[in-house]
C-alpha cells in the first residue's frame, strides 16, 4: 500500500469518526429512544459511512485520474475532496435512510423510508461534511506549506552546492590550461569543458559575446531576446533578433542554462535564491535581483537540473 493510500483511508477514518461523534452528541434519527443500544446503531451508521467512503474513492478514480498527492498542489487535493464531499453526502444519507428504515423503525416510526427522511438526513450529513471539508481544507494548506518551504529549503542548499561545484570545475579547467598550456580542443573529449565564451547570433548580421559565468539570463521579447550579463559589473543588456528556442539550442553545451518559463532562460550560476510560494517559484537573480517566474511545465526540469547536474 502507497504511502498516498494510506493517507487517504487515514483521512476518511478521521472524517468517520467525527461524523459519529458529531451524531452521538446530538442524538438526531431518535437515537436516544434506543438507550445503550443506540452505540451499536452508531457503530453500524460509522461502519456504513466508511464503506461508502471506499465507494466514494472508487468513484474518484473515473471522474478524477490522477490520485491524491501534494505534487499535484494543495488547489488540487482541495478540489478532489471537494467532489469526493459532493458525491459521498447523498451517497452516505440513502445508506444511513436505508439502514434507519429497516434496523431502526420499530421504535420510532419517523425512521420510516421518505423524502422527509431523505432529506434530513442530508442535511445532518452534509453539515458534518461541510465542517470536515473546512478542517482538512486548513490541514492539507498548512501541511502543503510545511513541505513546500522545506523543499524550497532543500533546492537552496543543493544550488548553493551546484554553484560552488561549477566554481570549483571552471577554476580547475582554467587553471589546467594556464599551466599546461593546452587548448580546450587538445583536451580529452570526456574532460573538455564548453568554451567558457560563446558568440550568439541571430537572423541578422548582430551578434552578442558572452561570458557563460557572466550571463544572468535571457528573455524573449517579441521577435526579439534581450541578453542579460555582467559587464565591468554592471548588469548590461543586448537585444538580439531571434528566438528563445535558437538560444535555448546555442546553450545546450552549458547543463547550468535552463529555460525556466517560454520566455526566460536562466543561468543557474547566477540565481542568489529560490523563492517558492502557495505552488508557484521564482529565481530571485544575483545582482540585478529582478525575479524570473518559473512555469508550471518548466518546475520539473528546473528542479531536476538543480538536483542532478
């Protein structure tokens, strides 16, 4: 069993026995009428709600494909309770109907199978729903919260670990080829590095010099990119008429270059922090401390070239 399974029937054994607690308080369908006997009705009524628990969930996996997980975003697990709520209340009330019919009639004949019963039964449930929708609401946000600031937490440290590895590399391969005076073409192929400064062109006769270390990031404007780098420590920036994806592919022989939204591709060397916020990130740049927005379909592969580069 998945640990997410887990936490679903975890969550529906809670939602349960509140609901149960919630009817033993208040005593609705003529409860006290039956004395000592009224707990195992209850028994049987929290039994009941359970079992159309896992039918609930059962339907789930036809009207909602993907199963419930904090990578989806805690908007998303909120709105699969939310029709989870939708579907089991009625569902619960006719099997609480059902059973108040057959088991629970003889000594109050209000239990007898109506549209009146029906009906005040849904309102008893969908009350207790709606108290436990609000209670996990709160509890999926927050718990959602905890983990997205201590995954925030955790890429921080591994960039900050990226950026001093890189360093390390570059200051080595320059270091080799200062002393040894080798060209980077005489180097072996599996100890090579890119060419540490790369000539981007574009559809017209300009062109734009950049230092892969100085580079920030570079942005689509239109038909147009705007490069941004560090020059005699100035942030400076140059447009360039081409596409982000014809950089993008100029870039591929630098594994730190990742397009993070349609229009950016960013250094990661030069990203001072990751912010990340209620399922949204951005990459807070060194120097200029302009905030590059990360895409929804772009977080992955920014996260897994932070992790695996």
């Amino acid at each position: 069993m998945s640990q997410g399974q887990k936490d679903t029937i975890r969550t529906r054994v809670i939602s349960t026995v509140f609901t149960v607690l919630a009817i033993a308080i208040f005593k609705p369908f003529g409860l006290e009428a039956w004395q000592w006997m009224a707990y195992v009705h209850l028994l049987a009524i929290g039994a009941l709600g359970f079992g159309c628990c896992i039918v609930t969930e059962g339907i789930l996996k036809y009207i909602v494909k993907k199963p419930r997980s904090y990578d989806h975003g805690v908007n998303y697990i909120i709105k699969r309770n939310l029709w989870f709520q939708l579907i089991n209340t009625p569902l619960v009330s006719l099997a609480i109907c059902l059973y108040r019919h057959f088991v629970m009639s003889d000594l109050v004949e209000g239990n007898v199978l109506s549209w009146s019963n029906f009906f005040e039964t849904l309102l008893i449930i969908a009350f207790c729903s709606f108290a436990i929708g609000l209670y996990w609401r709160f509890k999926f946000r927050s718990r959602y919260l905890a983990a997205e600031l201590e995954e925030t937490r955790l890429l921080n440290e591994r960039l900050q670990q990226l950026q001093e590895k890189t360093e390390r590399r570059v200051q080595i391969a320059e270091t080799a080829l200062e002393n040894e005076g080798t060209t980077i073409e005489h180097m072996p192929t599996d100890e090579a590095p890119a060419p540490s400064t790369i000539t981007l062109t574009g559809t017209t006769s300009e062109t734009v010099t950049v230092r892969i270390s100085d580079l920030l990031y570079i942005e689509a404007v239109g038909n147009y990119v705007k490069v941004y780098q560090m020059c005699d420590g100035q942030v400076h920036n140059d447009m360039l008429r081409a596409t982000s994806k014809q950089m993008e592919s100029d870039l591929s022989d630098y594994p730190m270059i990742v397009r993070c939204h349609r229009a950016f591709l960013v250094n990661l060397g030069q990203v001072e922090e990751i912010i990340s916020k209620s399922g949204t990130m951005q990459l807070l740049m060194k120097h200029c401390h302009d905030a590059i927005p990360v895409s929804r379909s772009n977080m992955a592969q920014v996260k897994e070239a932070i992790k695996g580069v």
